[in-house]
C-alpha cells in the first residue's frame, strides 16, 4: 500500500481493514483505491463532492462511517489515483513500477495494469483518507488543472 504524504489515515485499525480487503478480494483486483475528500477524480470523492471542509474531525466521522457501513466493500471502477493505492508486488513488477518523469504516474500505472489484462482495478468503499489535495484552491477544476508546484523527477 502506497500514499501521498498530503493524506492522512484516519481509522486506527487501517491496517487490518486492508488486510481483510485483500483477503476477500486479493485475486480478483490487481489495483485498489479509496475513498478521499479532495481529488481530481470525482468518482473517489465522498459523495462524489470536492471538499473545502478542513476540519480533521469531520474528516474523521465521514471515516468511520464508510468503516462502519461498507467495511470491506469493493467496487469496479475505471482507475484510482495515487494517493493510495493497494497491489500486489507481482503487479508492480509485471508492468515495470511507475514511469518516472511525468506527473501521470499514476495514471499510466492504472493504464498498463488495463493493457496487461492483470485483473480489475477497484474502489474500497469502506476505506477513507483525508487529502490535503492542492488545499491552496477552492475550485475542483482550478485544483485540478493546477500542477506548478508538481515537477518532473
């Protein structure tokens, strides 16, 4: 499991809960998100909203409510973005790790898990992190198309 330093786990039992995530659905997803506040893909946001709502606790309810009601839910989706994203080892080898020097890593990382036919990419429905998420602008398109503070590596 990787994460973007701009998010935060908010459940103290993460662990477990992906663990019992792979555990369900480890053979049949090669690729598996979560469920966040502030992203560019809105089909990651909760309720499908981009949040300017910094208060941490209620960051932390929305948490335990998705942990409580859909715990180990997964759901198919097109792709999940980097700031958390659950695979197996053999997954990052068979497709080569993340392109290095673009700021799409991400998204080429969930493209040639596609191309590759390695399983379906999914989103853990029970599975909540708070991103901080380019917190300097309010608007969801202005955030997204902002990527100056981004550089190739």
């Amino acid at each position: 499991c990787i994460t973007d330093l701009d998010s935060n786990v908010l459940i103290p039992n993460f662990g477990d809960q992906l663990y019992d995530i792979i555990e369900k659905y480890g053979d049949e997803y090669a690729l598996l998100g979560c469920i966040t506040n502030r992203l560019g893909g809105k089909h990651q946001l909760y309720k499908n909203e981009f949040s300017n709502d910094f208060d941490m606790r209620n960051h932390f309810t929305i948490a335990r409510e998705l942990h409580t009601e859909k715990y180990a839910q997964v759901e198919d989706t097109t792709g999940v973005a980097g700031l958390c994203m659950l695979f197996r080892k053999s997954t990052w080898n068979a497709v080569g790790g993340f392109m290095e020097g673009v700021i799409t890593a991400d998204t080429v990382f969930n493209k040639a898990i596609k191309a590759k036919g390695l399983g379906k990419i999914g989103l853990m429905k029970g599975v909540y992190l708070y991103h901080n998420y380019r917190i300097w602008q309010s608007d969801h398109k202005k955030a997204w198309m902002d990527t100056k503070h981004l550089r190739k590596v």
